[in-house]
C-alpha cells in the first residue's frame, strides 16, 4: 500500500516538470515581444519623432500640436506668433501680432488646412509643439512633476526695427526685402509684398479658414509667395554685373581698369540681335571703357562682351561660390537661384547684365553683397539665434557657418571700391546716405517687349565697416511700366533699411 501510495505521489511530480518548461518558454517568448515592442515603441518615440511629425500627411501631429502650448516666436524680444486659451476642441489659439508684416517669416499652423507653405511654424513645428527627439527627457520631466506640456521658444535673428523698416518703405508695391549681417549670416530683415493675416488661417472656424485661403490661392499677385527667397523668380539684371566682375577679377587676367570696347551696338555672337546700353550710346566717351567705368555707369555692352570673353563656365562657378544653384535652409528653404550650363555665347552674353536664362531671389543677391562685403566669404543665411525652453534655460545656440570663399581678400576690396563708385558717383546714386560710405548696385531687369520692368538694388553699408547688407526686388515696373530704374524705386527702399540697422 505504501508502494501504491509512493508511486502516487511520485505522479504528480513527473507531471510538473513538462509544466513547467513550457511556463518558461513561454516566460522566455513574452519577454522577447516585450523587448521588440519597447524597442520599437522608442525607435519611434526617439528616432523617428522628428520625422513623423514633420510629415504633412501626419494630421495627428497637427491635432496634438494643439494640446500643449505652443512655443512663441520671438523677435527683438517680442513674440510675434504665440498660443492663447481657446474654449474649443484646439485648446490653444495661434495669434500674430503685426501678422502682415511678419507672415513671410511666421507662416501659419492650422490642422484644418493640413501642410502649410514654408515659415517658422512649419519649419521649427517639433520644437514649437514639444515633440522633438531633442526634447523626451524635458517631456519626461514635465510628465513626472505633473507640470502641462508646453513647447520651447524660437528666437529670431530678424530685428524687428529693421523688419518694420522694409515693410513700410516697400509699402504697397509687388517685391520684396531681405537684409543681412554679411559677418554672420544672420537674417534681419524678410519682407515680401503683397502679404496676408496669418490670423485668418489661424482660424479654428473651417469654413472661414478655407474660404480666406482659396481667396489668396485665386489672388493672381500671389500673396501667399515668398519673394524673398522663393516664388517666380525674376532675372536679376545689372546687379548680377557683380557676379561678372567677381569672375573677371578671379580669373586674373582682368583688373577694375582692364579695358573693353566701347561700341553703342553690339551685336550678339552667331546672331543677328543686338544689344544696347540703357543711355542708346556708348559707355562714356572713348572707343574703349574700363571694367570699373562700365560698373559705375551700369552699361550693358562692355558686361556682354566680358562674359562672352569669360565663358559660361567661368561665371557659373563663380556664381555658384555665392550660392547659385543651391538651396538654402534657414531653416525656411530657398528656392535655388539659376545660371544654367551649357549656355552658347550669345546667351552667355546676356547673362553678363543679368538677362536671359539667369534668374535669382533677393536672398541670392544679399548674399553676393555680403559676400563682398565680408571680405570675400559668404556666410551660409540663417535665421535663428536660439531655443528657449519653457523653464527659460537655453536648449541651443545657432552658430554662424561659412559657406565659402568667392574671392580674395584683396580682390573683395577692389570690388568694394567699385560699388562705392556707384552710389557717389554712379548709377546707383539713390540709395546715397549722408556721412555713410555706400556700396551697391543697381538693376533694371527687361521682361520681354511689352511688360514692366522688374526693378533691382544690392548693396552695404558702411562699406568700411559693413554692419547690413540688403538686396530690393520690386515687380511689376513698381507702377511704372517701363519708365522706373531700379535707382529711382528700388535703391531708396534699401536706403530705409540700411539706415535703420544704423540708427539713422
């Protein structure tokens, strides 16, 4: 009996052991699936945070972007886009002071319209909302001492002084103003026009957003373009002469008194078009003029034979040591300023005074002003000084970065003297400031027979010791068809605004 009843109890025992080997594969089994999911849910989480939210098509991001508040923009040490209560599903309300000024720079942020055009609410969206990978361990934080999330501020490089400077002296006119501090990079001043209220888009009211947004969507002056560094671009005219004379100076063969012929007509290589100064006569008096002269007096004929005698090659790369060709991202991205390849001479000739297949932003064309104003180096543009935490700590500083050299010291200099000449004794004589040294130059772009002329000015100032450089587009003949210059119209726009960074 005893036996029996040994053998019973051993029974049980035989039978927990298969028991439990399946317990601990199955122990085995969930701690992998528990591993792969933490995995992934952080791979997501931390990896790809940045990623997924700045996906248009993620309207989920956009939604929750709206449960905490969102970071301000800040300019000049005002915020300029910032989060107030709403009493509706959105919990916060976006509002922009001076809306129409700053919507270039700003943009807008509204799920109910989905992805928006590029500005610093879309560009800088994560760090704005609180959701960037940069960001978890404050998230966490703020999670564990049960604090509301809240996103970090964005501080500007743009003075809002400055900024209001362009705004009012572009007034109504089609066009638009950046300026920038050659030494940095750094953006202080983006102004398109015509520009729109942000608030409008800002809406949580569908009906109303949707219906303000395909008002600007139908504006055929294209309200909603950034003509400071994006939209149709427009062909730069004689401001791109600097570009020219870069590459000339460049290539060592040419000097500021190198000569060129001097003919009232020119007619273009292998064609029967000709070419004329904007006086219909010669470049001065004399049968031959100086690349300096040609420059000062902004002729198109020595400019045309140059690039010719250059190449096309020549001033590509030489444009390209500007930033032709290439985007920038500030983080708002440009549009990439054109000089095509391949051209033949007779469109190399006009690229020379800025016709034909080149075009390029007023960004582009600061940055060939500060570039010369720097000394030869262009700085890459930027935007953006600082992130500031919602404690007030500092969580990143913007550095300035070189983009690279487009000449030498010594023959940025010569340049520099150039472009003094135009504005004292030259054609770009309306953008003079009393007892400031100023270096531009002006451009009158052609658009074909019957259209208005798109009106040009880049420049520095002071040229000794350049603080700003600025580059002014105005559209559609600023009003006058045919009869404005780019001295008259736009070179007095960028004489607001370099007085403003100077105090004047």
């Amino acid at each position: 009996m005893r036996g029996l009843l040994g053998d019973q109890h051993e029974l049980p025992a035989e039978g927990v052991q298969p028991m439990t080997k399946e317990l601990r594969r199955l122990s085995i089994l969930m701690l992998f699936m528990f591993l792969a999911l933490f995995a992934s849910t952080s791979w997501i989480q931390v990896v790809q945070a940045d990623a997924l939210s700045a996906n248009p098509e993620n309207r989920r991001a956009l939604f929750d972007s709206y449960e905490v508040q969102r970071g301000s923009i800040v300019a000049s040490g005002s915020a300029i886009a910032s989060s107030v209560p709403s009493d509706d599903a959105y919990s916060w309300q976006r509002v922009y002071p001076d809306a129409a000024m700053w919507a270039p720079v700003t943009g807008w942020i509204n799920p109910a319209l989905g992805s928006a055009p590029p500005g610093i609410e879309t560009s800088m969206n994560q760090v704005l909302s609180g959701t960037a990978s940069s960001q978890f361990l404050s998230r966490i934080e703020r999670i564990i001492s049960g604090q509301q999330p809240r996103g970090s501020n964005v501080v500007l490089s743009l003075d809002a002084t400055v900024q209001r400077a362009a705004f009012e002296a572009l007034g109504g006119l089609q066009g638009a103003v950046l300026a920038i501090e050659p030494s940095t990079g750094r953006i202080l001043a983006m102004v398109s026009s015509p520009s729109f209220d942000t608030n409008l888009l800002a809406s949580h009211d569908t009906t109303e957003v949707n219906a303000a947004y395909d008002a600007l969507e139908a504006d055929p002056t294209h309200p909603l373009s950034n003509r400071a560094i994006a939209g149709d671009l427009n062909p730069p005219g004689s401001t791109f002469k600097l570009v020219v004379a870069s590459a000339a100076l460049a290539s060592g063969d040419y000097t500021p008194e190198s000569t060129l012929p001097n003919p009232a007509i020119y007619q273009l290589p292998q064609s029967s078009s000709t070419v004329r100064n904007a006086s219909g006569g010669t470049c001065g008096p004399g049968d031959e003029v100086t690349i300096a002269d040609a420059l000062r007096l902004s002729c198109n004929i020595p400019f045309a034979e140059l690039a010719v005698e250059l190449g096309d090659t020549a001033i590509r790369e030489e444009a390209e040591k500007y930033g032709f060709n290439l985007a920038f991202e500030m983080p708002l991205v440009s549009t990439p300023s054109s000089y095509p390849r391949a051209l033949d001479d007779p469109q190399t000739a006009l690229t020379g005074f800025g016709q034909g297949q080149v075009t390029a932003t007023p960004l582009q064309m600061a940055m060939v002003s500060a570039g010369i104003a720097n000394g030869g180096v262009v700085m890459n543009p930027r935007m953006v000084d600082r992130v500031i935490g919602p404690d007030l700590s500092v969580q990143e500083r913007v550095e300035s970065t070189e983009f690279g050299r487009a000449l030498e010291q010594g023959l940025a200099e010569e340049m520099v003297a150039m472009m003094v000449a135009n504005v004292s004794d030259g054609a770009a004589s309306g953008a003079r400031i009393d007892g400031v040294d100023v270096a531009g130059k002006t451009g009158t772009a052609e658009n074909g027979p019957e259209q208005p002329y798109t009106l040009w000015f880049t420049g520095f100032a002071p040229a000794d010791d350049p603080q700003v450089a600025v580059a002014v587009v105005v559209e559609d003949g600023g009003g006058q068809g045919q009869s404005g210059s780019g001295n008259t119209i736009a070179a007095p726009i960028a004489k607001k605004v370099m007085e403003a960074v100077l105090g004047r």
